[in-house]
C-alpha cells in the first residue's frame, strides 16, 4: 500500500526526518526555505503533493485562508510546538481537519530558558557579556555591573501550567518565594508550597520578578501594558518565555528607561522575528532569538511527539494522544 503523503513545512532535526521519510511518503523542506511563513505557499504545496497531512512548525501562517485552501486529502495538520495560536482553530474544525501538537516534552527546556533570561537580567549577564566582547572592560571594579541576587525574591509566575511549574521548581533551588497566577487555585501537591493569587493587583504589587507563560493568541494581546507595570514594584524584573503578543513593547521599553522595570528577558517578541527596535539600544534588556524549546534532546521529543500523532491518524486510524482540535 503506498504511504501516506506528509509535508513538512520545515527542517527538521536528522532523525525526525528519517522517521518521516521511513513511514511517509515525505516531502522535506531540507534547506528550510521561508515558504512556510506564507500560507498560501503551505496550501499550494500540499495541493501539488496531495498531502494527506501537514507537519508544520510554530511561525507557519496556517490562518482561515490557508486551511481553507488546503485540499480534501489533508486529514492532520501536527505542529512542531506546544503553542498553537499560529493555527485557526476554527477553519481546522469546519473542515474535519484534526490539529495535533506536541505538549509536555518542552516544559522543561523553555524553563531553563526563562531562568536563563531571568539570571541574565538580575546579574546584567547580556551587559557583561556585551562589555567583555567589544573590548571595553578595563578590569574588576567593587561596583562594576551590579545586579540583584534572586536569592529570597518573590518569583511572580503568571501561568502555572507545566512550564510555570518547572520553573517554580528551578527557582525553589535559588531559595526563592513563589506565588502564581492561573484560572483557579492548584491542589496542595501541584502548588508545593507557591502561594496563589486570586486578586491580579496583589500578585503585580508583591513580586519582584515576573516570568509570563501565557498562550498567545488576541485574549492576551498586550496584557502587560503601562497600567499593569505601574501597579508592580519598581525595579521589578520581567521575563517573557510564553508568547510576544502578551507584551506591549512601547510600555515595557518606557518602564525600561525610566527604571520602573530594573530589566528584563524576552525571548518572544509581538510580530517575530521582527523586534521592536525600541528594546536594541536598552542595555538592561536580554534578547534571545525564541531558544525556548532549543535543545537537542528536546527538538527530537517534539519531532517523535509530532509524529506519534501523525501516526495515530494517518496509519493506525485511532485516536491521536494531543489533539487540540
Ligand atoms: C512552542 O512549542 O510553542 C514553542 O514556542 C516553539 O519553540
């Protein structure tokens, strides 16, 4: 029987793409062309390869137009990622079209991730770094480059889902106090002790440092803006690992100058890979370029994940383990 037909709108890591090839007929994208950002180039492609499912990756413009574009053989579209704000639900079920992702097996890569930038903004790591490679250190100085110590600080994590919970369990190493944000309240053996916040003015007002973990998508778009910052500490720290979109940029970088917020760490960014130029010249800001989920043992659980899935639906016919429509 001829194998299912699976386009793959990215490069994906060697051995995902060795298992594709070796249960699809697949069709690679081995030179990662940018085609997969334009979705009228995804449904193009998989009506010339009569594509029986798409693996996509978070950045594909699968939107309403796409899916609809897309031809009556396409049964599953997996994407390469937890988030999947960059899919229209919507179209997905009014077409029978099933949507996978790839849950769990990232959360605790994109908290190192969010711990790696919330080190770097408290200890001015990227400043440092920055000074050293420009060759404009002159030597140790008493009060050279003087951040905050996490230690003791109250870590503000807005999202307690399994990212925000590997993280809390990072941070309790650092001795630091946890208190989080979510829809409801966590059973006593989730929390572990992290203090939960019914009121969102309490939560802004008690922390020193905030990590976000929301999804992204319009119900969150520009969540921390002028008026949230204001309510915080000044000098908090702020760091964002989930989705761009929740950030305003101009208040953040406002509260970047004026010192309302010490620093922060983004890896995500509203209309990436574009950045808001406004954060390049701010010093007490890390940029990463959305190295969340970038690692090697992780990219290939997200690639086994994706495929356990497509397998589900495309050459077993069962029931596929992370179906989000
Ligand atoms: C995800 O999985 O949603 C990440 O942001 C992509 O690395």
């Amino acid at each position: 029987m001829a194998k299912p037909i699976l386009l793959v709108t990215r490069k994906l890591p060697e051995a995902i793409e060795a298992r594709a090839a070796r249960d699809y007929d697949a069709r690679l994208n081995p030179q990662d062309e940018p085609w997969s950002t334009d979705g009228a180039e995804i449904a193009r492609r998989a009506k010339e390869a009569k594509a029986d499912g798409i693996l996509g990756a978070a950045g594909d413009k699968l939107d309403a137009a796409c899916i609809q574009a897309l031809p009556d053989s396409v049964k599953v579209i997996a994407t390469f990622s937890v988030g999947f704000d960059h899919i229209d639900i919507a179209a997905a079920k009014a077409r029978n079209i099933v949507v996978v992702n790839t849950p769990e097996v990232l959360s605790f890569a994109t908290a190192e991730t969010a711990f790696t930038l919330m080190l770097m903004a408290a200890r001015r790591a990227g400043e440092g770094e920055r000074m050293v490679r420009a060759g404009r250190w002159k030597g140790w100085a008493p009060t050279q480059l003087l951040g905050v110590t996490l230690e003791g600080k109250k870590l503000g994590i807005l999202g307690f889902g399994r990212i925000g919970r590997e993280l809390a369990n990072m941070a309790r190493g650092f001795r630091m106090e946890i208190h989080y944000r979510d829809i409801q309240k966590l059973p006593p053996e989730v929390e572990q002790g992290a203090i939960y916040h019914d009121n969102e003015d309490g939560f802004l007002s008690t922390i020193d440092i905030l990590s976000m973990h929301m999804p992204g998508g319009e119900a969150n778009r520009h969540w921390l803006n002028a008026a949230r910052i204001a309510k915080m500490k000044k000098g908090v720290v702020v760091v964002n690992s989930g989705r761009g979109v929740s950030v305003h940029d101009e208040a953040l970088i406002a509260a970047l100058k004026s010192g309302q917020v010490r620093a922060a760490g983004l890896d995500v960014y509203d209309g990436e890979p574009k950045v808001n130029p406004g954060y390049f010249a701010l010093e007490n800001v890390a940029l990463l370029p959305h190295l969340g989920s970038a690692t090697i043992e992780t990219r290939d659980a997200m690639g086994h994940r994706a495929l356990e899935n497509l397998d589900a639906v495309l050459l077993k016919g069962t029931t596929p383990p992370h179906r989000v429509a």
